[in-house]
C-alpha cells in the first residue's frame, strides 16, 4: 500500500472512529513525516493517547500491527534518485499503444490531482497569503524551474512585487537575504527533490519568512518548512516525471489571483498591454497586416 492509499484509507474511516481513535488518527494525518521517524510510544505521547491506540488504529484500516502501517510511512520518506536509465530501457524494449493510452491517462491525472487534493479554502488562504505579501519570491529548483519562472512571468502581469529566485552562480542565499517576515517564499519542489531549493525554504523558514510549498507528497522534504503547502501528482509511466500537475496548480493560483485584484491589477496588466504592443512583441497575423494596409490613404 502506498502512503497516499493509506490516507485516504484513515480519511475513510474517521468517522466510524472512536473520540480516541479519531484523535490519533488527526495526529498521524497531520504529522506523516513524525510517523515514519519517531517511535510508536513517542507519537502517541505527542497525539495525547496511548500506545495501544495506537496499534488499534493500524489494525482499523486493515494491518496486524502498527510496525506495517509504520513502514508505509516510512517507505513514503525514502526519495531516491530516479534511475533514468533502467526507465528509458523499459520504454526501449516496447512502446505500444497500450503506453498512449496510458500516458494520456497519467497526464489527465495529474492535471486533475490539484482540483482534487486542495479544497477551495485552501487555495483561498494561499492566495490569500499571496495577496498580502510585501513580496512574493518565486523558487524551483532544476526542472521546477521552469515551473518557478512560469509562475513569476505570469505574474509580473498583474503585480509588480514579485522575485524570480533563479540561482545563478550559486546565489540563492544572496538573493533571498533582504526576504522578512512580510514577504512569502512560493517554492516549487518534486521528487526527486532538488537540494538547493530545500536549504533555500530552510533558511526564509529560520528568518521568519512564510513559505507557500507548492509540492507532491504530505511528506515531501519540505513540509518541514512549510507554513502552507498545496499538492500535486507527477507520476509518469515515461522516463522523466511529469510537470503538468504543477504547471495546473500554477495556473490554478494565478486565475484565482487575477480575479481577485481589483483595480490595481486591471491597471497593471493594461499597462503591460501597451507595453507589449509598443514594442511589437508578438508578429501580427500576415492577413491582418494586408487589411490594415489597404485601410490607409
């Protein structure tokens, strides 16, 4: 059973629970990460309930004892390197159309997994968050970058206090060091978890600064920094994980942000607008330029 199996499966029975049962089991869904490191006696001393309770809750959503249901949790921490070259070798031995099928399947999934594992009132508070933010840095690191600089481009539309923490030359200190309390850290993170931007969210966490972790497991590294974290899946039956779960959240928080502003960022992205348009950003169509010439005198 994977741990995500298992927390729906705890989720489910909640409510057939006892009062003391349903405090324990509060206490593990709350602290997956305490669960796979700490001893059984030490959890139920921070869930406030005995050892006992704690195995009758393992034995409640179907294990013998409380050392399987444990392992689940324990097994969720361990993140190891993809190995990218077994994966391509799989694909290379056969690629059907049972793969596409599966791969779109995977891909609807993911895009979906945001809508499905965030309530709206926690992306009302995350936004929130953001809203109320002095600055906003916006941190991914390796293939989460892209991710990170999608978000703050986007953003840059419709506000102007935001941060692209990219990193180059090793600064990610250098850049975060003028980050305070008021401001937030919106990091991007998946398996496998890249390290700098983990010592990045330790530190804004050790100053005081909020952290919106944006991530793809309860137990993810950096749920221990986190003052708030939305999640998304990135599963793929490819050799690279995939992405499209949290470019959906992305997307997601950025419509939700965009509708929410006001005024001001009506005035903002209008303003970009005119900005796009006086430097010609984008090519115009050949038929519009053909029927924009004939217009004139």
């Amino acid at each position: 059973m994977h741990l995500r199996e298992l927390t729906i499966a705890i989720e489910t029975a909640f409510p057939s629970l006892g009062l003391e049962l349903q405090r324990a089991a509060t206490w593990v869904l709350n602290h997956p990460r305490e669960v796979g490191l700490m001893s059984m006696r030490k959890q139920a001393e921070s869930a406030g309930v005995t050892a006992n309770t704690m195995i009758r809750l393992a034995q409640s959503v179907g294990f013998e004892s409380y050392i399987p249901f444990r392992k689940v949790f324990q097994d969720g921490l361990t993140h190891e390197a993809p190995h990218y070259t077994e994966r391509v070798k799989k694909l290379q031995v056969g690629m059907d159309r049972e793969f596409d099928d599966e791969l779109l399947r995977t891909h609807v999934s993911n895009v979906q997994s945001p809508t499905l594992s965030n309530s709206p009132d926690a992306i009302a508070q995350a936004v929130h968050r953001m809203s109320q933010a002095r600055r906003i840095f916006f941190l991914g690191a390796r293939s989460c970058f892209a991710i990170s600089y999608h978000f703050s481009y986007a953003y840059s539309m419709i506000a102007d206090n935001g941060v692209l923490v990219h990193g180059l030359g090793g600064t990610y200190p250098d850049q975060l060091d003028s980050a305070g309390p008021e401001d937030l850290l919106v990091c991007i993170t998946q398996n496998p978890y890249g390290r700098q931007a983990l010592e990045a969210a330790k530190l804004c966490s050790q100053e005081g600064v909020s952290v919106l972790a944006l991530t793809d497991s309860k137990i993810a590294p950096i749920q221990a920094y986190a003052s708030q974290s939305l999640l998304f899946d990135a599963g793929t039956p490819s050799y690279f994980h995939s992405m499209v779960g949290s470019l959906a959240l992305v997307e997601r928080l950025l419509a939700k942000l965009a509708a929410t502003g006001g005024e001001p960022m009506l005035r903002r992205i209008e303003a970009f607008e005119q900005r796009l348009g006086a430097s010609s950003a984008y090519l115009s169509h050949p038929q519009a330029k053909a029927k924009s010439s004939k217009k004139s005198p």
